[in-house]
C-alpha cells in the first residue's frame, strides 16, 4: 500500500512532445486549445497516464497513442476543475465497440424485470469508466455533431464527487444553488418538451434523468456549444464557467 501511495504522489512524467503532438493532430478538440489550455490538458493527461490502469477488452490493442488520445479526452472536461477531478476510481475499461450489460429491475408489484442494453460508455458511481474505442474514432472524425462519449462519462465521474448522482457537481455554495435551480429549471421543461413530443435542438435521452441531463449538455458544451446555448442559455453559461469555454467557440 505505501509503495502504491507514493507511486501517485510522485509527480508523472510528462508525456513525451512527439507524441502530445500525435495527440493534438489526432483529437480535434486538443488541436483547438490555446496554447495555456493546452499545456494544461498535456499535464492532466500526464497525471491520467500516471494513475489510471487502462484496460482493452478482446482483441483491443492500445498504444501509447490510443492510450494518449482516450487520457486527453477524459482530461478534456478537468481543464478549470483540476486533478482532483480524477479522485475515486482507478480504471478505464475499453471495449473494442459498443457493449451490452445485463438489467435488471424489481417493479413497485415486486415484479423482476430483466433485459439486456447496448451501450457506448458507463461510468460507475465508484468503480471503473468504460467506452468504446469505436465511438471514441466517431467522435474524433465528426467532432461538431453534438456527441463526446468521453466528456460524457467524465461528468458523471465529476457529478458523484459530492456523493450524489444528480447533475450537480461539487460547486461553492451560491454557485450550487444557482445551477440547481437552473438545470433543474431547464430539465423540467425539457422533459415536458420531449413528453409532448416535441422535437428538441438537444438529444431527447436528455430527458432521462438529471444526471443524464447534465451529462448530455456536456456533450454539446464541447460539441456544439452553439446549439446548447440557443436551446438553453443559462446551462450553457453555467457549464461555460465550469468546464471554461468550448474549444470550438
């Protein structure tokens, strides 16, 4: 235990220029920074690299680039937030695509339902985060369309740091109660919106929970910040702040 301590404190080897220049070539939104947000992310990526086992599954083969472009995208969303960002888990599973996970759920009749979903990432509360490589490449190759699996899953590792999945991250006390009101405020009617079926500028899975809520509008934040900002301004303002401004503003 002490010998793994002290491996974590020991400051992590930058990440060798070469390759963060591969990096940069290979991840719009890296290749988007300024010149201060990048060295930034090269040194969260750096700390990543340094903490986190990452494991492929199957045949999945990850290189030291592979491995550099997933520790800068889920580094991505920690630019304002910091290191401490990555407390409470230790591992980034990566399937070669989408995964399924089995269900299941005992209704308020004590009914168990079971099923199985498809999915292109999850993070558990305390446990490991876990993407799929292929979505990860979609995302890279179409980085305007509204979608980042990882920015996605990192929220939800930034929301749970209060101990409370619900769309709201650990925030200084006025800060928190505006962004409850105002995501909350939003959520509502987002929900209504997608209830009535009404189409939406936002994706409808939006309307799941607010923990999803707030992840999805993540996703938009670093996607396409202009379309969350005219279907939402007040969110868009407050994730501006959290997370500083889009690279592609």
């Amino acid at each position: 235990m002490i010998d793994w301590l002290r491996r974590l404190r020991r400051p992590p080897d930058p990440i060798p220029a070469e390759l963060w220049r591969d990096t940069r070539a290979a991840v719009p939104w890296v290749a988007a920074l300024d010149p201060d947000r990048d060295a930034r992310l090269a040194l969260l990526a750096a700390r990543f690299l340094h903490e986190k086992t990452i494991t492929p599954i199957g045949e999945l083969e990850l290189d030291a680039a592979r491995r550099c472009t997933l520790a800068a995208l889920c580094c991505l969303p920690l630019l304002e937030f910091g290191e401490a960002g990555l407390r409470g888990w230790s591992q980034l599973i990566v399937y070669p695509d989408a995964f399924r996970v089995n269900r299941s759920h005992v209704d308020a009749a004590g009914v168990l339902h079971e099923w199985e979903d498809e999915l292109i990432g999850e993070s558990w509360d305390a446990g490991p985060l876990i993407l799929s490589w292929a979505d990860i490449e979609a995302d890279c190759a179409d980085p305007r369309a509204g979608f980042c699996v990882a920015a996605h899953e990192m929220a939800h590792k930034l929301d749970v740091l209060d101990g409370a999945m619900d769309g709201t991250p650990p925030l200084p006390g006025p800060w928190q109660r505006g962004w409850a009101r105002d995501f909350q405020a939003a959520f509502e009617a987002f929900v209504a919106d997608v209830d009535a079926g009404r189409e939406t500028a936002i994706d409808p899975y939006a309307a799941e929970a607010e923990e999803e809520f707030f992840a999805v509008a993540t996703e938009y934040h670093f996607s396409d910040p202009a379309t969350l900002r005219g279907a939402m301004p007040k969110v868009a303002a407050h994730l501006a702040r959290f997370y500083g401004p889009s690279p592609f503003e």
